[in-house]
C-alpha cells in the first residue's frame, strides 16, 4: 500500500519550498481578508440604499458570489449577521415560540384519526354509518315494542275501570269476613 506524501509537489514533480508556501499562505490570507472587505463595502451599500440584503443583491451590488464567501469563516459570520431574510427568519421563529409558549404550556396532542390514510378512513366511516343505521333500526324496533306496550297497558286500565264495580264489592266482603273471623 502506498503512502501519500506529506510535501505537496508541482506540477512537474518537484516538491514546493517553504518560500512558495509561506507566499500561498499569505495569498489566501489577502484574498480572504479582500472578501471580507468587499462584502463589509457592499453591506455598506445595502444598507445606505434600503435594499433587502441577500446573496442576490451583493452579487449585482459588487459581483461577489455567494460561494467565495460561504468557505470564509468571518465573511459568513459577517452576511449571516447582517442578512436581511436570516434576521427575519429568526425574528420569525422567536415570535413563533413566544406565543406557542404563551398560548399553551403544552403541545396540542395529535388527533390520532390524521394517521389514516383516506381509504381507510372511508372504510371506517361507512362501517359508522352502518353501525348507525343498524342502532336507528333497534331504536325503532324499541320504540314499537314500547308503544304495543303502552297500548295494551290503556286497554287493560281500561278493562280494570270497568271491574271497579265488582272491585269494591269484593272489598266490602273481605271487610265482612274480617269481622267475623275476629268476633
């Protein structure tokens, strides 16, 4: 197996010196600190104009893509501070959390009936709507049944009404037999 090399080489094969890579070094630094610069200038710019800032205007602002500041640790941090959508955002969610929080300590539970998918929940529908339809038919059965009762319940009140002649009669002896069982 074999090993890379610690020393990065050109590309003619020969390994770079200590000068060459203490001067890349510097580049980058310059070029990084040029970025920061150009987007500080453009941020400027922005702002002095009341214009939203975002990748889109600082690109047409002063040509810098998004994508040469994104690796730039304090070019970020410098757009992302200043960004007119991620202040929104974040303005957004805080005003989001204070009033969930506010309307209600605890989160609303999930209606279980959202785990369903429409087929299902229609085949759960019908079969309510049958069980329905079957209790209305019992209901009606019932009340069927209740009012033959209540029929046959007057016609026997009515039967009694017409025995209450012979009610008090039969009455009458039973007091007569009472008598004379304790004399």
């Amino acid at each position: 197996m074999k090993r890379k090399s610690s020393r990065r080489s050109t590309s003619n094969g020969r390994p770079y010196t200590e000068e060459q890579i203490s001067g890349l070094r510097a580049s980058t630094v310059a070029r990084k600190q040029e970025t920061v610069e150009r987007l500080r200038t453009a941020i400027a710019s922005l702002k002095e104009k009341k214009q939203d800032i975002t990748a889109q205007n600082i690109y047409a602002e002063c040509g810098l893509h998004y994508s040469s500041y994104v690796r730039n640790e304090e070019a970020i941090a410098l757009f992302r501070a200043d960004s007119t959508y991620l202040t929104k955002k974040k303005q957004r969610t805080k005003h989001k959390r204070k009033t969930s929080e506010a309307t209600c300590s605890q989160p609303s539970p999930r209606d279980p009936l959202l785990n369903y998918k429409k087929p299902q929940l229609v085949m759960r529908l019908r079969e309510a709507q049958q069980a329905i339809e079957d209790l209305q038919q019992q209901l009606a059965t019932l009340a069927d049944a209740c009012l033959q009762r209540d029929a046959r319940v007057v016609e026997l009140e009515a039967k009694l009404a017409e025995l209450e002649p012979y009610r008090s009669f039969v009455e009458q002896v039973r007091l007569r037999v009472r008598r004379e069982e304790h004399e």
